[in-house]
C-alpha cells in the first residue's frame, strides 16, 4: 500500500510540472543571454548568479501546481483516515519532486553554464552549488505552496514567502559557484550542505503541520 | 525659530517629519471604532 | 469560538486600562524626545547634527524587530494551545511592524546619504532589514488572501515561526555576504566614541516611547476584534430568538 501511494505520488509529479519548470528554465536563461547582448565576456561573470536565480523562479513557480494538482479537496482527510503521517508524506512527495522537477534543472545548467561562457571547472561549480542547494530551494517552495493550497492566487504569495527565506542559500550556493575552481568543495560547500540540511529539516514539519491544519480548518 | 543644521537640515528634518506621519497615522489607525 | 468568549473578557478588563496608561506614557516619552532629539542635543563627533536621525531610525529598528519577535511568540502559542487571542495579537502587530521595519530602512537611508554619501547601501544591515520587510509582506499577505480566517492564522502563524527561525541565519548570511564580499569599513555605532549621556536621554526616550505607542496600537487592535466578534455572535444569537417569537405568536 504504501509502495502504491508512493507510485500514485510520482506518477502525478510526472504528469506535467516537470516539464513546465524545464521550460521556464531554459527560456529565462535564454532570454537572460539575449537582454545581456549574448556577449561572452559579459555573461560569464554573472552566469552563476543567473542561473541560480533561474532555478529558484523555475521551482517556485512549478511548486504550486504541484501542490494543487496532488492535493485535491478531501485529500487531506483521506490521507489521515489511511493512517499515514503528513510528514511522511511531506518527506515522499519532497523526494519525488527532487527527482522529477529538480534533476532536470540541474542536468541542463551544466550546459547552459558552459553556453554563459564558464570554463568547465567553474561550471561544474555552478552545477554541484546547484545541486547541494537544490534541497532547501525545493524545501522552502514546497513550505509556501503548502501554505497558499487554499489561496486562488497562490503564485505571488509563494514567491513573497518563499524568496525571504531562500537568501541564505542564495548566498552560500553563489559563494560555492564562485569559489569552486579555486578551492573546490571546501568550507562554501560544507555550509551550503549544512544550509540545505537545515531548510529540510524545518521545512518536513512545518509542512506536515499545514497539512494538517489545511484538515483540521479548511 | 526652527534650528538650521546646515547640510543635515533636510536629511534630519525628513526622519522627522516621516516619523512624526507615521506616528500620527497609526495613532488615528488605533483609535478607529 | 466559545473559547474565545470566556478569555477575551478577562483580557479586555485588563487591556482597557492598560492600553490608555501605554497610551498616555508613549506621549509623555515620545514628545520630551523630540524635544530633546531636535533641540536640546549636541551634535556629534563627525557626523554633526545628522546623528538626530538616530533618535528616530534605532527606535523604529528596535519596533520593528520587537513585533516581530511578538508576532513568532504569539503565533508559537497559538501553535501549542491554540489560543484565539495570540492570533489576534499577532495580527495585530503585523501592520505596525511592517510600517516601522519600513521607516527604519527610509531612516537609515537619510543617514546614509550624509554618512556614506549614497542613498542605499547593500550591506548586512540594510538587506537584512530589507528581507525582515519582506517576510511581514509575506505574512500579511496571507491573513489578507484568505477568506477563512481561521485557517489564515494557523497558517500564517506556522510560516511565522518557520521565519522566526531563519532571521538569525539569515541575518549572518547576509552580514557574512557583506564583511567577506565587500569588505566593508566598520560604520560608526552607539559605542563609538562621543556618544555623550546628552544624547543616550532622547534616545532612550524615543526608544521607550516608540514601544509603549506599539503595544498601544496592538492592544487597542486585539480590542476592537474583540468588540467586533462580539458583535457579530450577538447578531447571529438574535435571528434564531426573533424566529421562534413570532413563531410563538402565530
């Protein structure tokens, strides 16, 4: 049964976010290069930091529809007569996401560093601070669409409550991209593992407890 | 009568005056019925 | 709801007074404040008369931080034993906070321009403050786009706390981000030299004074809910009562 539930999630994740937030991805960067004249010189010092804000927008703005997709009215009520937690169910759907809506967008950045202007070294950097820090990304987004469920117009207030608390990943993923080709992994990537670490941490609960609340009032 | 701080008058006397408004104004939102 | 009936008396025999002495003391803290910040201080070492702006811009910093801290309390209590007047509490002292957490950053601002010659500065002070702005807009936001407001403030109240226990990393992050990327000169502070007691009176004034207005404004906020809530279950009591008298005279 659980197994079922788990497959049921994934199959529902597949069904089209994943795609969306590729696209998004893609096209920011995209026109991100066109805005900046397609220039080399000129891209390659702020690529990191563009690519990393496109990963932040694609995966907020595929949270959403994730949520309301998979979360249809009574669900919650069927999800606590069945006996599962909602943290268990936080932790499921969070892991599936990871692996249908985040690997994509980490698989595409290592190109589209290389196509900013990186050099291999500093664009493998970009990619695996993306990759470390995807974690607290997908955790905050997932925190705010489980919080706007119930909102008609959930989008902007995602982004206003999810943005605030993405800074310090924001700050330690970009140190990491910048640093790498000169210090590797090093103390940036411990901190962005331990930032990520901590975003999972908070986010499973407060997510279960929304859940739970969206049952209990809503 | 108003003191002349010079250079710092317009910085000094904007903090003022905004917080001075933002006071007045949620005195009057706290005292709605 | 009944909950709500049998506390919020107690709490309005005791905040009706209560907010009319916070009332009165934030006036008697607040004018002799301005007095003294406009007047009756010396300048400073340095800065000259611009260190005015501080008797306005550390008080709005220290609200604004303060109601947040209220807002995360309230909204941990209401998490645990669900009490319906920390919700209310913790509404109430989202608006302000906002207002102040703005006037800070528009105060800080003006000191900028003379102290480092440009209107806004990135550094970890001002971000930070910037992003606390933005977290009161969040929370904001999600009383006002619900309708059900019962399930806005559990929610709201749990993306408080989420909020609460970021705002120290991120406040190091951005101060890191600031000493690290920017190598910042250390900007002159309250400790530094020639900060005579003349000027710790219009501080301290303004600085109690502000407070005193905050909890002024929350509380009188909480008591008009519960005047309003009030209101509307008696208006609700009175329809079913009209129903069955006439009822009883046909």
């Amino acid at each position: 049964m659980t197994i079922f539930g788990r497959e049921m999630i994934l199959t529902r994740r597949l069904a089209g976010s994943w795609l969306f937030g590729l696209m998004f991805f893609a096209l920011f960067a995209t026109v991100c290069a066109i805005a900046l004249g397609g220039q080399r010189a000129a891209m390659a010092p702020i690529a990191a930091p563009l690519l990393w804000l496109a990963m932040i927008l694609s995966v907020l703005l595929a949270a959403g529809p994730a949520w309301q997709a998979s979360m249809p009215n009574g669900f919650a009520e069927q999800l606590y007569l069945s006996g599962k937690s909602f943290a268990v169910f936080a932790a499921t759907k969070a892991i599936t996401m990871w692996l249908s809506i985040i690997l994509p967008l980490i698989a595409l950045s290592y190109p589209l560093a290389a196509m900013f202007g990186l050099e291999s070294e500093a664009a493998l950097g970009t990619t695996l601070s993306l990759f470390i820090g995807s974690p607290a990304i997908l955790a905050y987004a997932m925190v705010a669409g489980a919080a706007t469920l119930r909102l008609a117009q959930g989008g902007v207030v995602i982004i206003l409550i999810s943005l605030p608390l993405l800074v310090p990943t924001l700050i330690f993923g970009l140190s990491l991209a910048q640093s790498f080709e000169a210090t590797g992994f090093g103390k940036d990537g411990l901190a962005l593992l331990g930032i990520s670490s901590l975003s999972v941490a908070a986010a499973i609960p407060a997510i279960a407890a929304i859940l739970q609340v969206i049952m209990e009032d809503g | 009568m108003i003191p002349d701080f010079g250079k710092y008058g317009f910085v000094v006397w904007t903090a003022y005056g905004l917080a001075i408004l933002v006071l007045l104004g949620l005195w009057l939102y706290g005292r709605r019925k | 709801m009944i909950n709500w009936l049998s506390n919020p008396k107690r709490f309005e025999r005791f905040a009706v007074p209560a907010s009319k002495f916070c009332g009165w003391l934030a006036l008697l803290l607040i004018l002799p404040g301005l007095y003294f910040g406009l007047f009756a201080s010396p300048e400073a070492e340095g800065f000259g008369h611009g260190v005015r702006i501080l008797y306005v811009h550390a008080p709005s910093a220290w609200v604004a931080m303060a109601a947040y801290s209220a807002i995360a309390v309230m909204s941990f209590i209401s998490f645990i034993w669900r009490h319906p007047l920390a919700d209310r509490v913790a509404y109430n002292c989202a608006m302000p906070g906002a207002i102040f957490t703005a006037l800070a950053l528009a105060t800080g601002s003006l000191w900028g321009s003379q102290s480092w010659m440009t209107w806004w500065v990135w550094d970890g002070r001002n971000t930070s403050f910037l992003v606390l702005l933005f977290i009161y807009l969040g929370y904001i936001a999600i009383w006002a786009a619900m309708d059900n407001k019962r399930l806005a403030a559990r929610i709201a109240g749990i993306i408080a706390m989420v909020g609460a226990i970021n705002l120290p990393i991120i406040k190091f992050s951005v101060d890191w981000w600031d000493d690290v990327l920017h190598q910042k000169a250390t900007i002159m502070t309250i400790d530094g030299p020639g900060f005579a007691p003349s000027m710790m009176l219009p501080l301290m004034l303004m600085l109690f004074g502000f407070s005193f207005f905050l909890i002024w404004v929350v509380m009188r906020g909480v008591l008009r809910d519960i005047r309003k809530q009030r209101d509307a279950t008696a208006r609700n009591a009175i329809t079913p009562a009209q129903a069955t008298l006439t009822k009883m005279k046909s």
